[in-house]
C-alpha cells in the first residue's frame, strides 16, 4: 500500500472568550450603569419640573380610563361616541360639582371655628403635651443661654412672600385652568375611542404580532378600568360608612367627612392616618372629653382594619400592592407633585405593575411590585 504523507491541517486560532473579568466589558457595564442612573434622574427631573403639565395629562388619563366602562354602556344604546363621551363626562363633573358646592360650607364653617377652639383643644391635649412642653422648656434656656448679642449679632435677612390674596387668586385660576384642561382631554379620550389602537396596529407589520399587541392592549385597558373602578367603589363605601358613623356620634356635617375619607383613602396608609388624625381633631372639637374623642377615629381605624384582612381575599392576588412600593410611590409623587401627586401615586404604581404584567421582558418588576 502507498503510503499516505501526513498532510498539514490549517492552522485555525479559536476566538478568546470573553469572561466576566474582561475589562472592555467591565468598563462597558459602568458606562451602561452611569447611564442608566443620569436616565433616572433626568427622568425625575421632567417630572419635577413639568409638573403643570404632566400633572392634567396624568389625571385625564386615569379618569377617562374610569369612566370608559360607562361610555361602552352607552354605545351598546347606538349612541355616537362623541355624544356618548359628552353626556359622560358632563354627568361626571357635574357630580363632582356639585359635591364641592355642597361641601364648601361646612369647610368654610369648621375652618372659622378652628381658632375660636384652640383653647378647648389645648385644654383636652394638656396631659399628653406635658413631658413635650418640659423638653421645650428646657431647650429654650439653652438657646437663651448660649445666646450671643452685641455689634457682631447677624442681623435677621426678612424675605419678601407673595400675599395672601395674591396666592389665593393665582392658585385658584391655576385650579381652573387645570379643570378646563382636564375635562376637555377626557373628552377627546372617551370620543376617540379604538382610534390610536387601530393607528398602532396599521405600523405593525405581521398579522400576528398585530393580533398579539391587539390582545395585550385589551387586556391591560380592561385590568386598569376594572382596578380603578374596584378602588373607587371601595372608597366611595368608606366614606358612607364614616359619614354614618360621624352622624350617629353627633359629629356636625358627616357628609363631608365621608367625602374627605373617600378623597384621602386613594393614599394607602397614609391616608388612612390622615383621616384618622383628621376625625381625632374634629371630635376634640365636638366633644368635651378625650375618651369621647377617641372613638370615632378608633371606629375608623377598626374599620379599616377589617378592610385589610377581607379585600384580599375578594380581589385577585394581582391587584395588591408591595406596601414598600406604596410608600416609596407617595412620598416620590408626594414630594414632586404635593397632595394631587400622593393621591394618584397608587393609581399610576398599579397601572404600570398591570402593564408589566403583560410585558414579557418586564415581568420581574411586576413580581416585585406585588404584595
């Protein structure tokens, strides 16, 4: 047999792989890091600064997204959306029109009665001031003692704040102002209807990617309907339910209790506190003793407590919250947005979780904001 030369293979060289301790891919991921964190905090940024803005569109958004269960009521009637959309949102300011008109009084009332009760309410509250005024006391004579006077005394820099009726005056046009915005965007929400979605679904260019897009954002539209309409009802029974516990105490204008209850409870927990420390204050107000004054915000905190312990076992586990997310979300929207910014920060968390939930990618998040 011939015998076969060895012939020489090419020489191939096999790529380097690339490990955890490559230093480009290091140095790539502190560049991704240090970008992520300057995204973030542009981000609160524009939503600090544009708040006047934001605030409106936001607003409008959550409301039309409650209202359109009633809007697709009216159209099994044969109604145009646009007529539809009008007769909703007219019955839906309407309402709340009038709620403010009627409870303009007795805010009006209880504020002017406020300082006419001071004495009383310090009276009532002696006992439990007593350690704090001894600790007051005494820090007033260190300052007094370590208190410097003579020509090198700096001298007290005044600054200059708007007037009263000029911030009253600007704040209610700006409220105006912000109504008006509202209203009309809602309006061209509701009346536009599957609009933008079918839009959407012209750009994508596979039948089943359109069917698929088509499907999640049904799905997330109907999930945060029925949320805000689920949170909604639930507040609106605890307000009737404090407006009736105030009147069978005796409490003057339980109305407006339940409405103000009704407001604070979008705000978990912290609203809650706020309406317990806010029936606290106006029972000192109405009665004589602290044990009398007591028992409506024990009532409500009881209350509150059975809500705690029934509603999830009625709602899916979905709709629940991560309590640290809650509190994280009010005190971010809290800060940045004041009052408005704590009431809708729950809203907004649970719209986005709901929508994590039905993105692939972003389902970690989802898992993390739920309770």
């Amino acid at each position: 047999m011939a015998q076969v030369e060895n012939i020489p293979q090419p020489m191939t060289i096999k790529p380097m792989d690339r490990t955890d301790d490559d230093p480009m891919l290091d140095a790539t991921r502190r560049l991704l890091y240090v970008a992520t964190g300057i995204l973030v905090i542009l981000g609160f940024c524009l939503f600090y600064f544009a708040s006047p803005v934001l605030v409106p569109v936001i607003l409008a958004v959550l409301i039309t997204m409650l209202l359109t269960p009633v809007r697709r009521q009216f159209d099994k009637l044969n109604i145009p959306k646009p007529a539809s959309a009008l007769l909703v949102v007219v019955l839906f300011f309407s309402v709340l029109g009038v709620l403010a008109y009627i409870l303009s009084g007795p805010v009006q009332g209880w504020l002017s009665r406020v300082p006419e009760s001071g004495p009383k309410v310090e009276r009532m509250l002696r006992s439990i001031k007593k350690p704090f005024a001894q600790i007051s006391q005494a820090t007033e004579r260190i300052e007094q003692a370590t208190e410097v006077t003579g020509p090198g005394t700096p001298q007290k820099v005044q600054i200059a704040v708007p007037s009263l009726t000029n911030r009253v005056v600007g704040g209610a046009a700006q409220f105006v102002a912000s109504v008006s915005v509202i209203t009309v965007l809602v309006f061209f929400l509701l009346s536009a209807g599957d609009t933008f979605l079918r839009k959407l679904v012209t750009v994508i260019p596979t039948l089943h990617d359109k069917k698929q897009t088509v499907d999640v954002i049904r799905k997330i539209e109907t999930d945060i309907s029925f949320y805000l309409v689920f949170v909604t009802t639930i507040n609106v029974l605890l307000g009737v339910i404090v407006a009736m516990i105030t009147a069978a105490l005796g409490i003057p204008d339980p109305l407006l209790w339940g409405a103000l209850t009704a407001i604070l409870s979008f705000a978990p927990y912290v609203g809650e506190l706020a309406v317990a420390v806010l029936l606290f204050v106006i029972s000192m107000l109405h009665f004589d003793t602290l044990a009398q004054a007591a028992i409506a915000p024990a009532a409500y905190l009881l209350l509150m407590g059975a809500v705690h312990v029934l509603v999830p076992f009625v709602v899916r586990r979905r709709l629940l919250l991560n309590p640290v997310a809650v509190f994280i979300a009010i005190i971010v929207l809290g800060w940045m947005w004041g009052v408005v910014g704590a009431l809708i920060a729950v809203p907004m968390l649970a719209s986005f979780k709901i929508i994590c939930e039905r993105v692939e990618r972003l389902q970690p998040i989802a898992a993390f904001l739920t309770a």
